[in-house]
C-alpha cells in the first residue's frame, strides 16, 4: 500500500491575474486534484501565484498553511515577503479550507472517521507534488530552485512531500513534529484524538512491536514494497524522514508547544538528521509574535540554499 502515486494533470487554462502592485503580480491557480475524493469540491485545486516582479528565472517556494481560513493570512504575508526578495511562491489551499471542503465534512469537523482523515492527508501530498508539476509549465521558475514551507499540519504534509519527492530541494517546517503515538495521546488539540479507532494502550502496542518492524522492512525492500499494519503510518512524517537526511531541511518550533508537543518535534528533527532547528519562546498560538523573524529566516534561509546574493 503506498498512497502517493498519482497522474500528472492538464494544467492548461489554470492561471488568472488578479493584482498588479511593484513588487509582485498575484495570479489565482485551479487545476483539477489528481487524487479525486468522494465530493466535487475538493477536486479543484485552488491557489494563489506571487510572481515578483522583474527579471525571471525564480526560486518557487510552495507555502501550505495550518488547519482554518486563518492560517492562510501568514502565508500571504510570507509571500509577498518573498516576492520582494525576488522568489516566487505558490499557498495551496488544502482540503482543510471552507472553500474546498464539502458541507458535509464542514457539519462533523473535526470528527471525521480515519478514513477520512487518511485521504486528506493523501490528496493534500499529492498537491504538494502537482504544484511543482504545474512549476515546469511556467518558464519563469527556475524549478532546479523549489521549496516548501509548510506550518503546523501544512508542516507534516510538506515534510512527507519532500521526503519523497527529489525534486523539492529544500523544506522549512515550522511548528512541525512527528510520531503519533505522542501526538495523539500528549497533544492538546482535540483534533489528534477526534475518531482514533484504537486505545492508548493498543496504540503503544502498535508503534512499540509493529511500526520498528515496518521501518525495517521499508530499509530492506522499500516503502513500496510494503504494506503497514495502520494506514496512519504512512501519514507520520518520521516514515518519510531518511529521505530529509543530508537535504536543505531547516525547523522553527515553540518551546511550549501544547498542540505539537516537543518531544514529537525532536523525533521528526532526529529522525531528518539533525538538521538546523530554532526554538523561540513561544506557544503554538503565540508563535506568530515572532513572524517578522521568521519571516527573516525563512528569507535568508531560502537565499542561501538557493545561492541568490544580496538577500538580507
């Protein structure tokens, strides 16, 4: 079992201008899901192009916001950010938002069923690796220079896309974390246990006996090859961290994190290697005191990875 397949998609037609400012020109983007969900309305992808203005040949850095309407402000923030910085971006508005979630989701979220929760998490990867399909299309991104910055769940998905997805050169994951045992028992969002269809005590089990038994299997033949004993496996982003080992991979996470806790953050950071990691004093919540330094990483991290020069 391995979900992330797909078919590459017919871009055409996908891009529409809708504001013109000095430093970026932001487009609206729509092209069909690759992997269809049992309602019409996530099946359109839907996002915002920031093409800054200038000379061509950019970076793309692919923005993917937490859960809620909300979360999709800082990425507009970091965009035009960036822009400035000359490095394009593109926010995929995940099945999580109001304009892409079906009415009948709506009613019950967040208690969805497993299944559900599963196939979001699929479709939402899934996207992530279509946008850099899509990227080729548009000869002004230079797509040897692609990115993804994801935060909170937009974190958890953007790191499954670049652990298996080369292409993706370079990933910021901010107020991320992985194994969900800790995250499902230790959180305290109601979310991570909303539809668990195991105990604590069945959950330990699995991941203490069944889930270092799979990983060994993956090393051994391959994730493909493979078929795990919980379908949650395959969306714990520590399944996929080998492949963030010895890659462009750098972590922003709250010290007091409620709803991500720590000890999940430094898995997925052991578990990608040790790559660069910023604690701020913060919450998950009152991270967003800190933006305009993040901001100011995530510019100068991104400037460096991608050797552009003059970028404070």
């Amino acid at each position: 079992m391995y979900p992330y397949k797909y078919q590459n998609q017919d871009f055409a037609d996908s891009v529409q201008l809708k504001e013109v400012t000095g430093s970026y020109l932001r487009y609206v983007v729509n092209f069909p899901a690759a992997h269809q969900l049992p309602y019409p309305e996530p099946n359109a992808v839907h996002g915002e192009y920031y093409r800054p203005v200038g000379s061509s040949h950019f970076p793309l850095a692919i923005l993917i916001h937490g859960m809620g309407d909300l979360n999709v402000v800082p990425c507009r923030v970091m965009a035009r950010s960036l822009a400035k910085k000359g490095i394009a971006s593109f926010i995929l508005y995940l099945v999580y938002h109001s304009i892409r979630m079906p009415k009948d989701m709506k009613n019950r979220f967040p208690a969805l069923t497993s299944e559900e929760w599963f196939e979001t998490y699929r479709t939402s990867v899934i996207e992530i690796r279509q946008i850099v399909d899509w990227a080729k299309d548009m000869t002004e991104i230079n797509t040897d220079k692609i990115a993804v910055v994801g935060t909170s769940v937009g974190g958890i998905l953007s790191s499954i896309a670049m652990g298996i997805d080369k292409r993706i050169k370079a990933g910021v994951f901010i107020i991320t974390g992985g194994n969900w045992e800790v995250m499902t028992w230790h959180s305290k969002s109601r979310t991570a246990r909303t539809n668990h269809n195991c105990t604590r005590e069945e959950c330990h089990l699995i991941h203490t006996e069944h889930y270092p038994r799979y990983m060994a299997e993956i090393a051994e033949k391959g994730i493909e090859n493979v078929t795990p004993v919980k379908s949650c496996f395959l969306t714990d982003p520590i399944t996929f961290a080998a492949g963030l080992r010895n890659r462009h991979v750098f972590m922003i996470n709250a010290r007091w994190d409620q709803i991500v806790p720590r000890q999940c953050s430094v898995d997925l950071w052991q578990a990608s290697g040790n790559p660069p990691i910023l604690w701020l004093p913060a919450t998950h919540l009152t991270i967003y005191l800190w933006y305009p330094l993040i901001l100011q990483r995530v510019r100068s991290y991104l400037a460096g990875v991608f050797n552009m020069k003059n970028t404070p």
